[in-house]
C-alpha cells in the first residue's frame, strides 16, 4: 500500500483544496511514490444526521453546522480508518500548499511516535498547549481508537469537547512527535518554508470581499467580558453578524503563489471555469478571480 496523502474539505474550500492537490504534485520528484486523495464532507452521512444539534466546543454547546467554513475540520482523523489502518499516511487542511517534496515528510523517521505535527504560536499554543493538527504524519496502525462517527457523535453527548480533539489534547503525549514549524508554516512564506498554511482565514486569498462564513471562539478566559459579548452577538443576531469581510491577503507573494497553482489547474483540466463561477455564484471565491487570474504572473519551473 502507497502512503497517501489525504486533503480534508467540504464544499466551501474544494477550490482550495485542488489547488492544495496540484502544489503536492508539482513540488514532488516522488509522485510514484504516494497517492492524493480527497475526504469530502458530503461524503459522510453522520455530519448531516447531526444538523443543528448542540455539540461540545471550548466548554459551551454551539450547534452544528455542516455550511461552516471549517465544518470539514472532524475529517483530519479519518485517514487510517480509511486506510485499515496500514500504512502511513499526511493529512493536511484545504488552505495548505506545498512548496516542497512532501515526499521528505512522508518518508521521515518517526522514531515511534504515532503522530507527528507542530506546536501552535499565539493564544492557543502558549496557554492551553494546543498542538496543530492541520497538518499530521500519522503511523496509522497505532491509531486504532481513531473512528470518526463514533468520536464526532461523542461531541454531542457531552463525552468529547471539540477543542480537545482539534488539540490533540485526547491523544497520550507521549505518542505525539513535534516536526519543524516550516511543515505547517503559519501565513509565512519563506525560503524555508515547506508547507504554507493560509491560517489566518480572514486573510485567505481567494476570499477577499466576501462576508466571513466562519464562526469565531467564543472562550476567552483571560479577558471573559469579550465572550460574553461574541456569545451574545450570536444569540441576537446570528452566526456570522457583525463579522465583516475578508481582507486582501498582506503577503502578495502567497496570493500569486495561490493563483499561480490555481492557473495550473485550470490548464489542465482539474478545476474549470464554470466550477469557479459556481464558486464565485456561492460566495466560495471571491468575484472578481478572474481578473486576478489574468493578473498573476506564472509560477517559476520547479
């Protein structure tokens, strides 16, 4: 069985997520060595059967809602399940594009470990020890108790909290190993970067104008008067009030980077023309792509 190398998504970030396909093949001198696949929201009935019923995030109950932006995040953890546990497989988000071999990834030394990822920076990372699992090196044979529907309907009657899982926090730490920030670089995009993780949603390339479709934290312990307002701005008036829109993207090299990839798609035949207008139609891209498509300078020869 080849290693894989699963990309997880829903509806609203598929774009996203072919563009993520093409840099996987593009950067690789090993693309005989492992397959790419998709794990799809609307492939798995579970996350429908549970709409709008109340789960367990940061502590509180929010509803579930499969149009979010990150309803797909439950998928990361499918990948040895859906591989009978064999193997190794990379799993990484729909808004990750490599600039390198993932080969180099796949191929490395676990020592063991069941798990390899990143630390996070900021809030998250430096208080309540959230590891990254946006991009995981998973030893799939020593991941047995990872069954997806089981594990997702624990959210809802109160045995799992989605943080904790999203953190790796339900994992032993000892089976978890910490690979270098550059496999998951957070919105930086350097010489030594080799995975460019678009994470600061707000600023997504293909995103730019639209009205934010992601639901924001609503647990702040050190300031908790802040989640007291987040929570009620949601109970008054909805999801996703008040949010405003998506920014440009401060970094023009990740927005060529991204539409130079997507370019490459386009010519050859992965993603078409209608499927970005639908997308734009949805609100998935932003609407004017196409004159930024006609701006975007080609992507330098690997």
């Amino acid at each position: 069985m080849k290693p894989c190398v699963f990309i997880h998504t829903n509806h609203k970030q598929i774009v996203g997520a072919h563009v993520a396909e093409r840099a996987l093949r593009r950067y690789s001198k090993h693309n005989d060595k492992f397959d790419v696949s998709f794990i799809q929201l609307k492939d798995h009935s579970f996350f429908n059967d549970r709409e709008g019923q109340l789960y367990l995030r940061d502590g509180m109950q929010r509803p579930w809602l499969n149009n979010d932006l990150q309803s797909f995040t439950p998928l990361r953890f499918m990948p040895p399940e859906m591989m009978g546990y064999e193997g190794r497989s990379v799993v990484i988000d729909p808004d990750i594009f490599a600039v390198s071999d993932i080969w180099d990834l796949l191929s490395r030394d676990m020592q063991g470990k069941a798990i390899m990822c990143r630390a996070r920076t900021g809030t998250k990372g430096k208080f309540d020890r959230c590891l990254a699992s946006s991009v995981m090196l998973l030893d799939n044979a020593r991941l047995r108790h990872w069954k997806v529907e089981e594990n997702f309907n624990d959210m809802f009657e109160g045995k799992r909290d989605y943080m904790n899982w999203i953190c790796l926090k339900t994992e032993p730490r000892e089976s978890i190993g910490i690979f270098e920030s550059e496999w998951n670089d957070f919105d930086k995009l350097t010489p030594a970067t080799k995975l460019l993780h678009t994470t600061k949603r707000k600023t997504q390339p293909w995103k730019t104008g639209l009205q934010i479709d992601h639901r924001p934290r609503e647990k702040f312990p050190y300031f908790p008067p802040l989640a007291w307002v987040m929570k009620a701005r949601r109970k008054l008036f909805g999801e996703y009030a008040f949010l405003g829109h998506y920014k440009p993207h401060p970094d023009p090299n990740q927005q060529n980077l991204f539409f130079g990839l997507l370019k490459e798609c386009i010519d050859e035949g992965a993603v078409s023309e209608e499927m970005i207008r639908e997308q734009m139609n949805q609100n998935n891209v932003r609407h004017d792509a196409f004159e930024v498509l006609d701006h975007t300078p080609p992507l330098a020869p690997v």
